[in-house]
C-alpha cells in the first residue's frame, strides 16, 4: 500500500502536483491519501504549527510518500519512507540535508536537484528523480490550442502581440525583472506589445501587497505598448482562455524546481521564456523556449522574509538586458502557428502525462527491490 501524504486541496503549485500524483497512483498503482494543506501564506511559521502526524502502525508492509517542501521527519521508521521534495537555489539548505537522513529515499524532479542536493551532503544513494506529472486539466490547456480568446474578436490578427505570465507574487518568481524588462523592450521598439499578468498575492491576507509594489511601474504607455496585472481570483476556465490569448508565456523566474507555469503555458502551446538554468532546463530547450542567463547571486533579504530557507542560499539574478532580448526574439519570430503549438504540447504531453510518471515511477520502485502491491481504492 502507498500513502501519499501532502498538500492537496489548495491551487498552489505543490497541491497540484499531489493531486497529479494521486491521479497516476489512482490509475493502475493504487494508493490512499492523507492530505496536509497549509493555511496561507504558507511561511515557515505555518509550517511549524502543524500538528505531528501519528503514522504508525496506520498499514503494513507500506510505502509512506511525504510530498513537503519542509523538512520534517516520517512518522513511522518502520514503514518505507520516501521524501517528495524540492528546492530552487544553487544548494540544499541544511535543514534539508539533516532531515534526508531520516528517510530511505529522497524524490526529486529534475537533475538540477539531484546535483543540488547531492553537492549539499545528501547521499546520492538515497536520490532519485522522479519527473513531475503533468496537471490534471492538461486535456483542458491541449484543447484550447488554435481556440480564439473571447477578448481578441473575430481575430487575434488585430490585437498588438500579446506576452502572458502567470504567477504567485514573490520575489523568486522576478516580477521586478519582468516590469523593469517589459518598459525597456517596449521604449526600444518600433512595435506595440502587451503583457497581461494574472498575479496571485504572496499573503491573501495582504492583497494590497502587489498594488503597493507596482505604483507607478504599470501606469505608463509607450506606442500603444502596455501592461495588465489581474490579481482577482480566476476560474480555471479563465486561466486557460489567457494561455490560449498568448502568444508567448513570460517568467523570468530567479529559480525553479520544475517550473509549473512553464509546462501549462507549454501544453497550450506557447513558447516561454525562461532561465537556462535550475529545474526547468528538464523540459525546456532553444527549440520550444527563449531562453536568457544571468550570474548566481545571494538571495536577497526580501525573498528570505517571504521564505526563510533561502537564508544563505544563492540563485540567478536574471540579465534584465537578456531578458529583454529574449522578448524581441519572441516578438521577430511572430505570433507561433497553430501546428508549432500542437507539436510543443504533445512534446509535454506525452514526456510527462500520467503513463510516462507512472512508468517512471514504476521503474524507480522495482530498482530499490520496493515489492509493490497495487490496490484499488483511493481515499
């Protein structure tokens, strides 16, 4: 028997990624859940405030998978014990290496991690990578590929080119690089472009937080070129129909350690711009992306408020003039066809939907002599 243990009700990256889990081990693995979601905003105060969870003895002969992007040990040594984690800085924090010990097996998603991980002390023999599956809607993004936006009319022809991201607003995601690179794109160019943001505050408690942050970055315009920031909360539906308004996805995120937003622009079928760099390089490469660098840099006091285990750490600062670079090659390269589109989401589909992690992790349980019994029933 698999417990899978974690966040899974809210909408925030790692709760979607459970619940992509839970869906390969509901078809064909079998597991039951044991969800842990964290009050917003998730800061480590939260996370010390959760109750410890009393495992034992709960099944036999089972495998426990504790899906945490905190250090905290199983609850039962007697079961197998496997860590579902990941971290987005060019280390592992110490807290991170001292509670690996504890588990049998440490579960990352790309070779980013592995590396990171590993160069930080935690024993390669206890690593694996075990992709990240695709989210339970991909069919939804697949199939609003060539869908015109209700907001470009008949046409998305008479509309200027158009950059969407995504994103929970903090400091790793770069929204102040993504600001600062739109107005010197947009002031250097000939051509008139839009960036709509759908932008989730880092505190809900605090949604005034991304209003303070851009007053007087968003107000201008420069040859019809502007800028939209929608932070209400948005129905799935009106997620996917601003993926299919795209015409390419913008993050210049400082590190990641798989990069959600990335592959649901990319099932739609949008190029992204991205970091070449941290654990998106798993998926992403100069033929579906536009890609920009930068220089490994200590995280700076904001970001450790936001989340204090980046106290030490160090990431990529992205090169704003790259960043601004990789806008206008995604602008010369023009608005992606529908048949480009088609061939950049099946490429993600069919690498990371749920019979390729299933497979995968399948892989992973019999190479560590893991005698898995699948059983039916979830929850």
């Amino acid at each position: 028997m698999v417990v899978w243990i974690g966040p899974l009700s809210s909408d925030m990256g790692y709760a979607e990624e459970g619940r992509a889990f839970v869906d390969v081990f509901d078809n064909g693995l079998g597991c039951r859940t044991l969800a842990i979601d964290v009050a917003v905003p998730e800061r480590a105060d939260q996370i010390f405030a959760l109750p410890r969870l009393d495992l034992h003895g709960a099944e036999t002969d089972s495998l426990h998978i504790y899906h945490r992007y905190w250090p905290a040990e199983p609850s039962d040594p007697s079961a197998v014990n496997v860590w579902r984690t990941m971290f987005e800085t060019a280390g592992s924090p110490l807290e991170f290496v001292e509670c690996a010990q504890l588990y049998d097996y440490i579960w990352v998603p790309s070779a980013f991690n592995y590396d990171t991980f590993r160069l930080s002390g935690v024993p390669a023999g206890k690593l694996r990578i075990v992709h990240s599956p695709n989210p339970t809607w991909s069919s939804e993004l697949i199939g609003s590929i060539g869908r015109v936006a209700a907001d470009d009319g008949p046409s998305s022809d008479s509309r200027p080119f158009r950059f969407v991201s995504v994103m929970r607003w903090q400091r790793r995601k770069g929204w102040d690089i993504l600001l600062d690179a739109f107005k010197e794109a947009a002031e250097n160019s000939q051509e008139s472009f839009e960036l709509v943001v759908r932008a989730t505050p880092f505190d809900v408690r605090d949604p005034e937080q991304i209003v303070r942050d851009t007053h007087g970055r968003t107000t201008w315009q420069h040859n019809n070129s502007h800028i939209r920031i929608i932070t209400r909360r948005m129905p799935r539906t009106e997620l996917i129909d601003l993926y299919a308004s795209g015409d390419c996805f913008v993050l210049p995120s400082r590190g990641e350690g798989w990069g959600r937003p990335y592959v649901e622009a990319m099932l739609a079928g949008l190029p992204v711009i991205c970091p070449d760099w941290s654990g998106c390089t798993e998926f992403i490469s100069r033929q579906n992306s536009f890609l920009y660098s930068g220089n490994l840099s200590p995280v700076g006091r904001e970001a450790e408020a936001e989340w204090s285990y980046y106290h030490e750490q160090s990431w990529l600062e992205p090169d704003v003039n790259d960043v601004v670079r990789a806008m206008s090659d995604a602008i010369r390269a023009g608005r992606p066809s529908v048949e480009k589109k088609s061939q950049v989401s099946r490429d993600i589909a069919r690498r990371f939907g749920r019979a390729a992690i299933a497979a995968q992790v399948r892989e992973v349980l019999a190479s560590d002599g893991i005698d898995y019994l699948g059983s039916s029933g979830l929850r």
